[in-house]
C-alpha cells in the first residue's frame, strides 16, 4: 500500500504492509546516493538490523550507528556523537541517512540529517507503531532538559517505509503509546474512526493485521492532509498536539523515558476533553472513554512529586504558546479541534476536578 505525501517542500512516499522492504530496495536502487548511514538504536538493531541490511544492495557503502533506546536517545551528547560518526565515516551532501527504529531514533536521525552539511537526504524506517505519527511530516529534534522537543527542525524524508512486521516484536507499553497517536488522531479528525477503534479494539494484544493497518493508514492519511496545509505549523499543524500540552510537562517532570510519550498524551488528552467540555461544553462521554483507555491498560498516572504551578511554568514554553500564555487544543466537537489561549485559574480549576474524576494515580 503506497500513500503520498505532499507538502510545499517536498512530496515523497509511504510504504506500508507486512513486507514493503522491497520499496527500500527499489528506493536504493533508482537513487545514487554516496554513502548510507544507518541510525538505530541497541534493541532494534538486536532484533530487526539484520533484515534491514539485506534489503540494502551491496553496491553501497554502508556504516551503522547505535543509539541508546527511547528517548534517551534524543541527547545533545547522543545527537554529537552521530554528527562526529558521520564525519569520521566520510559522509558527504550526497550521502543518505536511514532512520531505523521508533519515533525517538526517527526524530534523532532526521535532526542530524537535517544538520549535517546544512542537510542531507534520510529515510524513515519506522519499527513502532507510535512511529506512524512522527515519521510523517518532517519534524525531527531532540529534548532539552527544560522541554521536549524544542531543540530541532523541519526536515522531510525522502521516503517512510513502514514494514508492519516488525511491529510483531513491540512490548506492551510501546503499544499502547502508540496507539494514543491513534486515538489522538481520530479525536481530531475523524468520529467515525474514534467510535471504530472504541467497540473494535478491545485488546492490545490482539490486533488484527487488517485492524492494524486500517487505523495506522487512517493516521497516516489525516497527519498527510494536515501537513500539505500547514508544513511548519503556522496554523491547524498544532491540532496534532492534542494532549501533548500537558503530555509533554508529564514526561519531562518524570524524566525523559520513565512515562512513554503516548501513556503521557493519553493523559494529556482526557485532561484536554475535561477543558473541552468545561470551555465549550464538549458532548462526549468522558467516562465511557476512561473506562475504555483503562480496560486497555492505560493507567493515566501523574508522577511523583508533580505540581500544578511548576506545570503551568512549563506549559508556558510549549511550542504552541506565546508570551508566556499557554494554549491549547480543544474540542468543540469530535473532529472540530480548535486553539485557546488559557488562563491559570481555568487550568488549575479544571486540572483538580479532572484529577478528582478520574481518581489518577500518582507515580
């Protein structure tokens, strides 16, 4: 199954189905790059490097780096070490990085390519199912002690080849983050897929292929549209972060890889819902929703030691906020999000009634 991605900058394809390596060959193949420089990270590399490389014709040079797994890997350190590998290794502005892995080693990869020599090609070969949201759309970056994701750049790939076998091998919690970006997706988007995925996915660890594929196109599809409108997220781009305002906040006051990035925007979304519905009088069941998140073993837990006014302070440096006012996405209904600039009060009052209705769990 091909989907094609067109933005201002760059219109390029993506590849998903049980065994697509093929398109990577065929890629390979009709493009004469120098040199290939894979970025994985210790567990993917394990499992999944060997396949990769065979799918890889033998003409090209080819090196390999690994990074460390999850979001460790988004380091200013880690990110340094890849551009001194890369120059040791003699890569030049004709050379192609491939990015193997989930959306951190995605994210890593692209930013270095987007650096090295002002900018090299890259491809995106996507291990995770969370991985269908970040490596469509050409954001890449790495974190900042004071906030995730502020250090990057838009870069686009060249091509996303996303093998669905190799989701075969995810542990549990790498499934539920990614399937967060997938109900984030419908929330924003599409009802209909929203009342699918809630009376068809009833347990993570037994998806169906086809189920599979369906909802990672149906994401695919709407992260495509709303890049080709709004490639650097001047405008409706932002919808993409629902939950991610207070999702965000909730893995950097764990440390960056102690709550998964799509456990945290699960959490960041059903606070988002009770905004929605105390701002603009949301009609959707908040509950049956929690019961259902939960049934799949989401546990939306708040860690240790998390304060309301330190949270705001870092609500105020998300990407989407200016002059220090935070601002969110909401729903006016599902599928209608829109942008507000919030006050404190309203925050904090609406934080301490969602914490009390949904009985969270502090970590």
């Amino acid at each position: 199954m091909k989907i094609d991605i067109q933005t201002p900058s760059k219109s390029y394809p993506v590849y998903i189905g049980k065994n697509v390596l093929e398109s990577l060959t065929n890629h390979l193949q009709t493009n004469d790059y120098t040199k290939l420089l894979i970025i994985t990270d210790e567990t993917v590399g394990r499992l999944h490097l060997d396949e990769l490389k065979k799918a890889i014709p033998q003409s090209y040079d080819t090196y390999t780096y690994i990074v460390p797994s999850g979001e460790n890997a988004k380091q200013f350190s880690v990110y340094e070490s890849c551009l001194s590998y890369s120059l040791e290794q003699g890569l030049d502005r004709k050379s192609c990085i491939i990015a193997f892995g989930g959306g951190a080693v995605g994210d890593l990869a692209g930013f270095v390519a987007a650096t090295y020599m002002r900018g090299i090609p890259f491809i995106q070969v996507p291990t995770t199912i969370l991985a269908h949201d970040s490596a469509v759309g050409g954001k890449t970056g790495i974190n900042h002690p004071l906030g995730k994701n502020m250090i990057g750049s838009f870069h686009q790939p060249e091509a996303v080849i996303y093998q669905t076998e190799f989701l075969k091998t995810l542990p549990q919690s790498e499934i539920r983050s990614g399937f967060a970006e997938a109900v984030k997706h419908a929330f924003i988007a599409d009802e209909e897929l929203l009342k699918f995925l809630m009376s068809t996915i009833t347990d993570l660890r037994a998806i169906n292929n086809e189920d599979l594929v369906f909802f990672l196109k149906k994401g695919i599809q709407i992260k495509a549209d709303v890049v080709s409108k709004d490639e650097r997220e001047t405008g409706i781009r932002a919808f993409l972060n629902f939950g991610h305002t207070l999702g965000h906040v909730i893995e950097s006051s764990a440390g960056y890889g102690k709550v998964s990035h799509g456990e945290a925007v699960m959490t960041g979304m059903v606070y988002a819902l009770y905004l929605s519905k105390e701002i603009l009088d949301l009609e959707f069941n908040i509950s049956d929703f929690e019961l259902w998140i939960k049934s799949l073993g989401y546990s939306l837990e708040i860690p240790d030691g998390f304060d309301f006014d330190q949270a705001f302070t870092s609500m105020t440096r998300d990407k989407k906020s200016y002059s220090n006012k935070p601002r969110f996405v909401l729903l006016g209904k599902i599928g209608n999000p829109l942008v507000r600039e919030l006050d404190k009060d309203v925050l904090e009052k609406v934080y301490f009634t969602f914490l009390s209705s949904t009985k969270l769990i502090k970590k």
